[in-house]
C-alpha cells in the first residue's frame, strides 16, 4: 500500500514532462500556407481577352457568368439590371488595360488599368472606366473614380450567347454579347 502513492507521483511527475514538450511541439509546427483559390473550378469561370492595336496592347481580363434560363438583362434581372451600374462580368470586377495612351470612340483614354463598368440600358448603354481597377464586382464602385464614360448602341444578335462573352480585334473593336446582346466600342 505504500507504493500506491509513489506510483501516483511517478505518474505525474511523468504527465508533467510529457505535456510541455507536447505543447512545444504542437507550437512550433509549421502553420500550412493557405493555398490559392483555383479560379477555373469557379462556375463563372475567368478569361483574358488580349491584342495589339497598331502598337498598343489591349487586355482584358473578365470573369464569364452564364444565363442558365435566366435573363440577363431587364429591369428585374438578378444578372445586369438595367439602368445599373454592372461589374460587365462576374466576381472580380472586369479590368482593361492598355500600354499606351488610346481613344475610346474618340474620347482620350491614358495608359494603365482601368475597372470596366457598364450600365447597360434598352437603346443605350454607358461603357466605364474606373481607375479603381481591384474591386470585387461593382459593390464599392464610385462614380467619381470615373476616368471615361462614352454611350453605345446596343445591337441584337442572330443567335443567343449562353456565357458573357467579350472579343476585341486587331481592328480595336471590342464587344461585349451576351443573350441577344452586344454592346461595341472602338480603341484606336
């Protein structure tokens, strides 16, 4: 009966060796980076649109939301609702960049990054471009980061674009179609 105690606190002495060099362990293990998000598994998946125009290079880098039996446009659209402000894609805010000094439909863009809105509208629609270029989606958009605004004419397609779609040539023209939809500037 007298080992009973002695067994006890060799027990605890133990236990009280064991436990910091636990938790020294568990503290000085590597804390696991957190890994980049995959963006193509997104279900509107990113896209880069690139070209040159006469010397300038044109990029445009967008996210594609697709319809899925929904309206993309309209006044009641959940996707790009009429007479709102649209972040022209989806997540991240649609960024176009030029590398030198350009005109947009003859209005005076400067080089750099700019955020691409729209608004898009029935008879008309107002391109943007933000010098707030990193945003996600139009949430923090403020008109009066607006570098360039210039009104377009829609136009109807012949067949429907189920995924947002934006082309740019080496003419400068650049459009955006969607559903029965393209709007389209020129950079030159």
């Amino acid at each position: 009966m007298r080992f009973l105690p002695l067994a006890a606190l060799a027990g605890a002495a133990l236990l009280t060796y064991a436990a910091p060099a636990q938790a020294q362990a568990t503290m000085t293990e590597p804390t696991q980076a957190k890994k980049p998000e995959d963006k193509s598994k997104r279900p509107s998946p990113p896209a880069v649109v690139k070209t040159t125009v006469g010397s300038t290079e044109v990029t445009i880098d967008y996210s594609k939301p697709s319809l899925k039996g929904r309206e993309a446009f309209g006044e009641k659209s959940p996707l790009a609702p009429v007479g709102e402000v649209w972040r022209t894609g989806a997540n991240e805010a649609t960024t176009f960049t030029v590398s030198k000094a350009v005109k947009i439909n003859g209005q005076a863009l400067a080089a750099g990054t700019y955020g691409l809105f729209t608004i898009p509208g029935a008879s008309e629609w107002t391109i943007i471009f933000n010098k707030t270029a990193k945003q996600w989606g139009a949430f923090e958009y403020k008109a009066a980061d607006d570098v360039l605004r210039v009104k377009v004419k829609p136009t109807t397609l012949a067949t429907p674009v189920e995924q947002f779609t934006i082309t740019a040539d080496k003419a400068g023209k650049v459009s955006l179609m969607w559903a029965k939809t393209e709007a389209s500037f020129m950079v030159k």
